[in-house]
C-alpha cells in the first residue's frame, strides 16, 4: 500500500537517469537529478536538487526541519556523495580511480624516447601497426608496442571489473592477455607509483616486487584466469551493479527513516526504482545467491546485510594495503564481482547474519564482517581501515602527506595521486572508529540517530569538487578552516593534470586530431581557450606541443 500524500516521492528531486561511467562518454547533468563522474572526479546536482539545498540549514537535518522535499533533494546530494566515497574511500575505488594518472606514468618516459627516435606521431596505436621489423624491447617497434599494451592493460582492468557487458567485450579482443594479468598488472603499477609518490622506503605501502612475480607466474602454471586464452567467468554483477546499488539502496533507506517509516517498497515501486535495471541489479542478486526473501520494509535486517557486503565488496585487502598472499586466488580476492558473488553466497552458510544487524551498530558491523571475511578467506575491513589508519604514524613522509590535506597546500609532483591517497587515508581513519555510519548512512543521516557527530563526518568528507546550480563547470568546495587560494591553486594543479591525462590517452589510442572536450571543467569557455589550456600543461610534461605532433592517416585508433 502506498504511503499518503505529505511523503510522496518527488521525481523531479531524485536521481532516476544512470549515469555515465563508461570510459570516455560524456553526457548532460540536466538528464539526471545527480551525477558523480568518476574520471571528472566531480559531484554534480541539477539545478532543482542545487536549489533545494541551498535553502536548507547547514549540517544534516531532521525532515521535520526542513520538510520532505529537503529531505529528498539531500538524499540525491547523499546518493552521489557516496559515490565519491566509492572512489576515494574503499580500496578498490582508488586503485580504480589511479589507473588514469598510473597509465600516463607508466608511459611517460616511452612516449619522449619514441618520438625523439622516429619522431612524434599519433596515434601510437597506428604507429605500431604500421612498423615493421623486431618486436623486442630494444627497438622501436617494440617501444611502440610496449607503450599500447600498457594503456591496453590499464583498460582492461577497467572493463573486466566494471560489469559483464564491459567485460564480455574486452575479453573478446585479441589483445587480452587474461583477467589475472589484467588485474595484477593494474594493482602492480598503481601500488608502485603510491609507494613512490608517498612512502618511498615502503614502510607501510606493500611493495608489488614482492608479490607481481608470483602472481604473474600463474599463468605459467597454467592457472586458470592467468593465462592468454584460459576460460574467463562473466560475472553477472560487476563494480557498477554494486556501486549504483550500495548508493541507491543507502538512499532508499535515507528516505526511509526520513519519512518516519511511512515509505513502502510500492513508493519506490511507483517511480521505477525497483525495476531491473543497474540500480537493483546487485540487490536482486544477493538475494538469490543467499537465498532471501525481500524484507517487508527498507529498514529490515536483510537491507542493512546487502550494504555491508558492498562495502566489502569494494574493499578488498590482498595486494592494498596488504601484500598478495595467495597467488592462485588473486583473482577473486581483488575483482568486486568475485568478492559480492562470495560473500553473498556465504550467507547461505550462516542464516543468523541475516537477521543480525538491528541497530545499525559498529558492534553489528564489526561481527558480520568478521563472519563473512573468515567464511571467505579475506582481510576483514576493519583490520584494513586499522592498517591504512595506523600509517601516518608509521612513514614520517606518509604523516607530511597528511599534513598537506590539512592545508591543502599539496606539493605539485604527482599532486592528482598525493591528494587522491591522503582523502583516502583520512576516510580509513574515520571508517577505523566509525565503520557503521560509512556503511549505513541512510540510518545514521536520518530519524532518530541524527547527531551534530554524524554531522562532522559527513561534512569532513564531502566531495573535494562540485558543479553550481547556474554553471555546470568544475569547482572546489568551500573549505572554512583553509585558505582559499590554496585551496583554489590545488584545485587548478589537480586538473591540469587529469586533462592532460586524457590527451595522453588520445595520444596512444586515438586516431585523428586531439579533441579539447572540457566543457564539462569550465562550461563556457572557448575551444581556443580549453586547447591553449590543454596544450600548455601537455607541452610542460612532454616538451612537445600537440600541433607538432604528426597525425597519421586511416584508421587503427580508437574513436
């Protein structure tokens, strides 16, 4: 039965349009209520939710204060906030979210020695195709190769995790090596480039040497999943299907206990929420792999259980920030879809956690998640949000990270992968004391458990960037206890490097000219303006600028 009218859900405030994810697209904020673009890094809200919101009282809020229309445009600001804590809070999420500067890296010093050897040339990919001779490490060939493979590698990480259409796709290109190469190469670069960038000594950052090797090895051993052309399992939910899950669901509950309990699966029903789609998929899953019933209401044990599991889902342990121990099963110990098909399959082995968790509890969280990680053989999230916590005080260059979040005065080398890490490390360490707000945000954010604490934890991990309800550019949040042209130099460091991170990419993959599609950074500036913008930083690392590149003619890139 539908609730009455004074908690009808307003579509016009809440998210209902997916968002875009897949590498590369693009798309308008206005088709959507809320949007978190993970290569943009930004949290963005139309111009409807943006008005609602700021006409609410600062911190969060019961409903009665602000009335039910608040309380849903914030569950759509709560929705995509989480998102970003998918990103820069779970371990998954930031490996995740590194591949894109760790692929510019990985082929930075490649990119200068090949175009001073033949000149430079776009793009790599047609490049190499085109070169005869050697395929070897010491000849050009080779180099041009080397340098395609390692974007290929990082892509394919991105796909074989993201959801199984994505994965289907690439596992069907030729130059797919296999799932473990694709996922212990990623997790190898990406971990280096941490330890180097933040903790060069390797204190407390697992150096990958003393695990790539044996996990490489696999395929020799002719494991299945490591080796070029072994059986690959398509994953019917994937990172996507849980992150859109854990967020619409933890909304769902928001709007729950916002409406004093009056909301019923019928309401959510009504505005196409509950229908098969990229939003329910991972819910609808974990209910048939551990064999559950749909609870009667949002608040019911069994919801608060599918939310742990993505959070467990989306933080494994083995390779960051603990060493891989397990070769033969690195695979579904890091890969999201593996991890959410296990653990929800274990609850068939232990019923009670099905019914466990009651009052939202950190006691709650800390029991259910040690079951299920000693069921599946994994790090518990508690002793990896502890071990990622305890860090500042174990690498004295890891503390002076830290030390540069707390003034946002970060040091310009490497600032995307300084200040990616060191949001991630502050959330660990709030996530180690208070692991059940991070997990149940939707019960702690609204009804009776509403508290001026919640309130800090929230504001302190807002999204770092954020669009305005008249500009759908890029812009940094306001910071009250930082300087603001600190704040705003970081903010302009930050994403002179994710364009040129993406010229690179072009650079390699794509055939053609460069394209400048930024308007989504500043929305209304010129394309003579964001090309002087992205030529300027791409020449700073480069030493060449774009125009002087040679564009090869006929196909062989990527569009």
């Amino acid at each position: 039965m539908s609730s009455t009218r004074p908690f009808k859900l307003n579509p016009t405030l809440l998210d209902t349009t997916e968002r875009r994810e897949v590498p590369g697209s693009l798309g308008a904020t206005t088709k959507a209520h809320g949007l978190y673009a993970a290569f943009e890094f930004v949290l963005r809200l139309s111009p409807q939710v943006h008005e609602k919101l700021e006409a609410l009282p600062t911190g969060i809020v019961s409903s009665g204060e602000v009335g039910f229309d608040g309380a849903q445009a914030f569950s759509t600001y709560l929705h995509e906030t989480i998102h970003w804590w998918q990103h820069v809070g779970s371990t998954f999420g930031l490996i995740s979210s590194l591949t894109y500067p760790a692929e510019a890296h990985a082929n930075h010093n490649h990119l200068i020695t090949l175009g001073r050897t033949v000149g430079f040339k776009k793009s790599i990919r047609q490049l190499a195709m085109s070169m005869d001779g050697p395929v070897t490490p010491d000849t050009q060939a080779g180099l041009a190769n080397i340098i395609v493979n390692n974007q290929f590698d990082f892509d394919a990480f991105r796909y074989v995790t993201y959801g199984p259409d994505a994965r289907q796709h690439i596992v069907g290109l030729g130059q797919f090596q296999s799932i473990g190469h694709a996922l212990a190469v990623t997790y190898g670069s990406v971990v280096f480039q941490l330890g180097q960038v933040a903790d060069p000594e390797f204190k407390v950052i697992p150096k990958p040497d003393d695990w790539y090797r044996t996990v490489m090895d696999q395929a020799d051993a002719e494991v299945d999943g490591y080796y070029y052309g072994s059986p690959v399992d398509v994953m019917p939910i994937g990172a996507r299907e849980i992150m859109e899950g854990q967020a619409r669901f933890s909304q769902i509950q928001y709007l729950y206990f916002a409406s004093g309990g009056h909301l019923d699966w019928d309401d959510f029903e009504d505005i196409g929420w509950l229908g098969t789609n990229v939003y329910t998929a991972a819910f609808d899953g974990f209910l048939t792999l551990a064999r559950l019933e749909r609870p009667a209401t949002a608040d019911d044990s069994v919801v608060a259980l599918f939310l742990l599991i993505c959070d467990m889902a989306l933080n494994p342990g083995s390779g960051f920030p603990f060493p891989a121990v397990s070769p033969s099963t690195f695979i579904e110990d890091v890969d999201p879809g593996t991890r959410f098909l296990f653990l929800a399959s274990a609850v068939r082995k232990h019923p009670k956690l099905a019914q466990t968790i009651r009052a939202y509890s950190r006691e709650e969280y800390v029991e259910v998640s040690q079951r299920l990680a000693e069921s599946i053989i994994v790090h518990p999230p508690m002793k990896i949000a502890r071990t990622v916590a305890d860090w500042p005080k174990n690498s004295a260059s890891v503390a002076a990270l830290m030390d540069e979040l707390q003034t946002f005065d970060f040091e310009p080398m490497n600032l995307p992968i300084r200040f990616m890490l060191a949001h991630f490390i502050a959330f660990m360490r709030d996530k180690a004391e208070h692991p059940e707000v991070f997990c149940w945000p939707g019960a702690w954010m609204a009804g009776e458990r509403v508290s001026d604490h919640v309130s800090t934890l929230f504001d302190r991990h807002r999204a770092a960037f954020v669009d305005k309800a008249d500009d759908d550019g890029v812009f940094p949040r306001t910071y009250p206890d930082k300087d603001e042209a600190t704040v705003h130099e970081t903010f302009q460091n930050f994403y002179a490097s994710t364009v040129t991170y993406d010229l690179t990419r072009q650079w390699i993959v794509e055939s053609g000219p460069f394209h400048y599609r930024y308007n989504w950074l500043v929305q209304n500036a010129t394309h003579e303006e964001m090309k002087e913008y992205g030529d300027r930083h791409f020449h700073m690392i480069y030493g060449v600028w774009p125009d002087d590149i040679e564009i090869l003619a006929g196909a062989g890139g990527q569009k």
